[in-house]
C-alpha cells in the first residue's frame, strides 16, 4: 500500500483529513521531539487507529509532506504518484 493510500485511508475511518489530525496534534502541543508512544496513544484512544496508520502519521507531523522518491511513478505495490503527500483531503483529488 502507498503512502499516500495510508493517508487516504486513515481519512475514511477518522472522518478527518489527514491535515486536520496533523493540526489537532500540533494543538496538543506534540512535534517532532514528542515520543512517537505518546502520539500512537493518542490517535489510537481518541481516534480508534491502528499503530500502523498513527506511524503514518508521525511520520508527516516529524518530517513533513515530502516523502522519499523511490516509489513514485514504480509500478509496485507501494507506488505513490508524488513525492509530496496529499494531506488536504480526498475529496481535493
């Protein structure tokens, strides 16, 4: 699964985009020096996701949109279209 579709997914369960999320944990005061436990704790209990799906996005929240290019434009399983995340939502497609 691409990163991207992570995103997306983690949208369908959450009702929230993916920036939305990154907002609420900037306004709890987590960045990229918080535990990536304490972050994985809180989406799991305040929004029912998986480890997986919080890595995810720790991942955006420490690093950024800008992902490594090593699977955009592959045909594999974990192609993404662009190495920059799509956190607006899906409905922006």
């Amino acid at each position: 699964m691409s990163f991207q579709a992570y995103l997306d997914n983690i949208e369908v369960k959450t009702g929230k985009t993916p920036q939305e999320l990154i907002d609420l944990a900037h306004a709890k005061g987590f960045n990229k020096d918080t535990k990536s436990s304490e972050i994985i704790d809180w989406f799991k209990n305040d929004f029912g996701l998986g480890r997986g799906h919080a890595m995810a996005l720790i991942t955006v929240i420490k690093k950024g949109a800008e992902i490594s290019d090593k699977h955009v434009g592959t045909s594999g399983p974990h192609s993404d279209p662009s190495k920059i995340l799509r956190l607006d939502g899906i409905r922006k497609k």
